[in-house]
C-alpha cells in the first residue's frame, strides 16, 4: 500500500487546526467575558467558523492541485499515444 505523504501532512495540519480550535475557543470565550465583566456574545464565538473555513481552503488547494496534476499526466499520455 502506498501511502500519499502530501495526503498525509494535509490531514495532520487540519487535524492540529481542529485540536487548536477545541483549546483556543472556550479560552477565548473566558477572556473576553472577564475583559467586558459581563457574559455577552461576540467574535470569539466564530473562532470554530474561521477554523472549519481555513480546512475547507486546505482541501480545495489540494483537491485543485490533484485534478491539475492528474490533467497534466494525461495530457502527456494521450500525446504519447498519437506517435
């Protein structure tokens, strides 16, 4: 079985982004309700939105270079196959 490596380091990024969203949030939403002295909803609550959007960035890029690479090996295939 071949393992991809840049498969791999992708899931391992989104995975660390995932964890550092899980610790970051509540730690976020206790800092700003200690600086304004009163519970309230603010920015911090979309700290998972902006995590979920950089992974959905992460997978296009990915996905985008993967159909580009697979584009280019054919177009070198079906040249080879017309000589």
């Amino acid at each position: 079985m071949k393992i991809n490596k840049k498969k791999l380091i992708i899931r391992i990024i989104e995975l660390v982004i995932i964890i550092a969203t899980i610790i970051l949030t509540p730690m976020a939403i206790k800092y700003a309700t200690a600086v304004r002295g009163y519970d309230a909803v603010g920015g911090e609550y979309l700290i998972p939105l902006l995590a979920f959007l950089i992974i959905m960035l992460i997978e296009s890029i990915y996905e985008a270079g993967e159909e580009l690479k697979k584009a280019q090996q054919g177009g070198k295939h079906g040249k080879n196959h017309r000589r």
